[in-house]
C-alpha cells in the first residue's frame, strides 16, 4: 500500500484513511468471526485517535 501510494503524491494524502480503515475492518472480521461481537465506540475513536492525532494549536 506504502508503495502504491508513494509512486503516486497526489493520492498520499489517503493513506490516513486507508490504514484507520484497514485496520479497523481487520479487527471487525476477528471479532465476527471469532465472538459475533461487533467493535464498539471507544475502540473506534482509539483507532481514530492513533490515525489522526490531535493537532497542536
């Protein structure tokens, strides 16, 4: 993917995006399949958290 991206600038600023949402479909599809529990809110928001830190202001 890092790859991908690279070779084309204009799209690097999707990477955010694709990595927050890789990682938070891998976690779903092993919750699912391993309990049928779904992944709740604060482990979105700490997913989130990790992909778009804050910014200093």
């Amino acid at each position: 993917m890092k790859a991908l991206l690279s070779s084309r600038p204009v799209l690097w600023f999707l990477f955010p995006f694709v990595a927050a949402l890789a990682e938070l479909v891998a976690l779903q599809a092993d919750r699912f399949h391993g309990h049928g529990r779904f992944v709740v809110l604060r482990e979105r928001a700490d997913i989130q958290d990790r992909h778009f830190p804050a910014a200093d202001s």
